[in-house]
C-alpha cells in the first residue's frame, strides 16, 4: 500500500488516467490518500475522508510513509475558513483554499513529512459538538461561488461538493456524491418538519437522486445550481423565483445533525 497527501491548493481528481478525462472531483490541501493503482504518470487514487477514487498526475501528490500518514490522519484538524491564503514554507508561498486542512495546526506552524508549515492567521477548529449554527455559517461562506461538476473550492463547486464541504468543516464525513449522502441520517417525513442543516435530496427525470441542498429557516434552501444560491423550498421541490417554476422535484430529506 502506498500514501500521499495533497500539497497543492487544488487537484482535478478525474474519471480516466487523461487530461481529456472529466474532473470527478478534487483533492485539496492537506488531505489524504491511498494509493491503489498506477499506470504511466498516473495514480489511482482513494480518498481517505470519503472512499471516492480517481485518477491523478503522480507529480501532484506528495508520498508518505506509512508511518508518517498515520500520525497525520491521527492528528487533529484545522481548516482554512476564508476565501484563500498562502502558507510558507522554506521562504516559498504556497496558495491555498477555503477547506484546506491543516493537521496539527499550533500557534501558527503545522508539520508535513518533516517539513514546517507556517500560516499565522486564524483557522477554523472543528467543534466538540457540532451545532446547526455551526453548520449554517461555513455554509454563508459559499454563497455566489459558481458551480463546476466535481468543484470542491469557492473557485467552483457542484451541489454534493458543497454539502460534503460544510459539514467535512464540523467534523462531520459525509459521501462524495448526492446519490450516497441520501444513504446518511434519518428521514424527515415532512419537509414542513424539517429543521436548519437537514439535507433535501432530489431527483431527476429517471428517478436518480441527482441534487442535494442545505435547508435554511423560513422554507428556503442553500444549494449549488448556476451558483451557490438561497431559493424556496417546499413539498413539490426547490422554487425558483426568477425563473417562476420548480427546478428540482423534491425526493426526500434527511437529518444528519
């Protein structure tokens, strides 16, 4: 088995080992992976938080020993919380995203493989015990960033990306894809009783489970479509008021906090 970790702000994680391959996804700072497969300059990559796999560059994930992967994944969590940043790291500047994890983030250093990381700033600690409020303010964060199948950064972002994002920053793992997320929680059995930070799931024109989104107060709903935007919600399915008609037929809603 082999381990690496991601040192750059973001890596397109695709279907196939090409540059023409679709981006199914993206890994960002500091997370972790096994290695499971190779071909040319290619790794096939597991993604430790969620399972997802995909094909990335070799040259874009950094090795770890075994050793060195299981005290980082032991280590406690930090996330980046605004919009970007730079860490350093021996006199070079590294950019970074919104979610990028720093482990072991103390007074301003955290350490890699051996090497030292200094980011100086404020960063968001995950929290002993997760609360709605919690949830909903890393959620605002997203708000206009443009969406973009497999995106997980507020440079772009898809639907289950962006509420795998939000409660990833609470300490809570959820599945990559809205199809498996549906999988997670209890059922609400009414959207009219359903609470801040429950997720509702809908479905296309085949039935599939094919979008998800965060509900607000007040029967709206966070969610990434166009953009990361707040629309009406109700029995029927989201509402889009510029439009003036459903966008997403409504499947079902879970509770997961």
């Amino acid at each position: 088995m082999r381990y690496g970790i991601c040192m750059l702000a973001a890596v397109a994680v695709r279907e196939a080992p090409s540059v023409k391959s679709q981006m199914a996804n993206q890994l960002l700072f500091g997370e972790l992976v096994t290695v499971t497969d190779t071909k040319d300059d290619w790794f096939l990559i597991e993604m430790l938080d969620d399972g997802s796999v995909g094909w990335v560059r070799d040259n874009q994930v950094h090795e770890l020993s075994e050793v060195e992967f299981n005290k980082l994944q032991a280590s406690k969590r930090y996330y980046l919380q605004t919009l970007s940043a730079q860490v350093r790291n021996k006199g070079s500047m590294i950019p970074v995203f919104r979610g990028a994890q720093f482990h072991g983030w103390s007074e301003g250093v955290f350490t890699v493989a051996g090497q030292e990381f200094y980011y100086k700033k404020a960063v968001h600690a995950v929290p002993s015990g997760v609360g709605i409020r919690d949830v909903l303010a890393v959620a605002a964060n997203y708000l206009n960033v443009p969406c973009m199948r497999g995106g997980r950064t507020p440079m772009g972002i898809d639907a289950s990306g962006l509420v795998q994002m939000v409660f990833k920053m609470n300490g809570i793992l959820l599945p990559r894809q809205a199809a498996q997320q549906v999988e997670v929680g209890e059922q609400v059995m009414f959207v009219e009783a359903s609470e801040p930070g429950d997720l509702a799931f809908f479905e296309n024109n085949e039935g599939t489970i094919s979008h998800v989104g965060i509900i607000l107060n007040g029967s709206r709903i966070l969610h990434a479509w166009g953009s990361v935007r707040i629309d009406a919600i109700d029995h029927q399915g989201i509402f889009n008021k510029e439009l003036g008609k459903y966008t997403h037929p409504l499947r079902l809603v879970k509770r997961v906090l």
